[in-house]
C-alpha cells in the first residue's frame, strides 16, 4: 500500500490563480480530510468527508472548496489564491468517523505570491 | 473551544538523558488523545492513542499516559535518531466527523 499520497510537493501561484491539490489514499479508507500547517499555529482542519459524495467544513474552509466523487480521492481546490493561504497543506485519512487513527500525507508546501 | 497546549517548545537532551513532554488540554468530553512525531518536510506520523485517564502506551524508548487534563510523553534514554517534533492532538466527543485539535508541538533535539 502507498498510504496516502499528496501532489504536487511543491507549488507557486500567484495571487488570483486557481489550482488543485490532489490526495489520494489506497486502504479503503472511509474518512478524509485536509489541514493546513501555519508556524505558531498548528495544524488546523480545513474540509472533511465521511464517505463519497458527503463532504463538511472544518475549522477554516473559507477560500477552499472540496468534492469527493471517489472513496480514493479527494481534492482540495483554491479558486483565487491569496497571500494567506500560503501554508504546508496535509491531507488526512481513517478508517471510519470516530477515535480512529488519522494518517497524513507526505504534504504539499505552497507559496502564494 | 478545546485546547491543547504543548511544553516546552523546545527541548535539547544529550544521548541517554530521558526527559518527559507534557500536552494540556481542555475538552468538552474526550473522545481520543493522539500522538504523533514529525520529521522535517514530512507528515504527521501516528504514535499513540489515549482514550481514557490512567491508561498508558509504549513504543521502544516511548510512553504515553494520560490524566484528566494532560498527557506526558515520556522518552527513556534517548537516540539522535528520536529527534523531531513531537505533536499532541485531542478529538472531542461533540465534533462532527473527526476533527483533531493540535497543540504546537514540541521540538526535540538529541544530540550524541
């Protein structure tokens, strides 16, 4: 099994550009999600999903849109990057919604210029 | 609004010098308390899970064990190689989905 997979690793947009950050995972996971990593800040739950076609905002969703037509996948979209969003982005999965382990991908770093 | 604290911040150790972290935390009913390690430009690496005070975990050098308000890492004779950044997490029975609530970590340096 690969785990879950992140691409790309790193990424540079300028202000305004829309991009994806895929993930991927290949243990049949039920439950995805997306964090970013800020210094100081920790890691902080953007978007979630408990199965496909069921999806739910985090803690900071604003700027970012998620859709899961895929038990494997779930994208992460910007669609009008700001300075802000400049982050390390990790994506999360688990077998079922409850005390289950959570376990992270490799991260994207992405720089919003 | 739950909340993690982690401390120190940093902490340096020679070879063999054991020491203890500690993660604070204020939750509205505890569902789990997570561990992890992370190593420069990686992921969050799972180490442990807590669900209820007095339980206690180990791993090698590593051992977790929790209260009704915070949890220790407790890291026996360290390695180098048990350098990183040691992040604590609680997910709360209120939440929907499983939401984690991380604290900022602790950087561990071991030097040899």
């Amino acid at each position: 099994n690969a785990g879950v997979t992140q691409t790309p690793k790193f990424q540079v947009l300028k202000t305004g550009q829309s991009m994806t950050l895929q993930c991927a995972q290949d243990m049949n996971h039920e439950y995805m999600s997306w964090y970013r990593q800020d210094p100081g800040m920790g890691l902080r739950l953007i978007h979630y999903s408990v199965g496909a076609g069921i999806t739910d905002q985090g803690e900071v969703p604003n700027g970012y849109n998620v859709s899961r037509s895929t038990t494997e996948d779930f994208p992460l979209r910007l669609l009008s990057a700001a300075p802000s969003q400049t982050s390390v982005y990790f994506c999360a999965s688990s077998p079922r919604t409850g005390a289950e382990t959570q376990y992270f991908g490799p991260g994207t770093r992405l720089l919003v210029l | 609004e739950d909340q993690v604290t982690q401390s120190p911040e940093a902490l340096r150790l020679q070879e063999g010098e054991s020491s203890s972290l500690n993660c604070s935390y204020t939750v509205s009913g505890l569902r789990g308390l997570f561990w992890y390690r992370q190593d420069p430009g990686k992921g969050p690496e799972f180490l442990f899970t807590l669900y209820s005070a007095g339980e206690e975990k180990e791993k090698e050098r590593l051992k977790a064990t929790l209260t009704k308000k915070e949890s220790f890492l407790h890291i026996t004779a360290p390695k180098p190689e048990d350098s990183a950044t040691y992040l604590c997490a609680v997910q709360a029975m209120q939440n929907a989905g499983n939401m984690l609530t991380f604290g900022g970590g602790t950087r561990l340096m071991v030097k040899p």
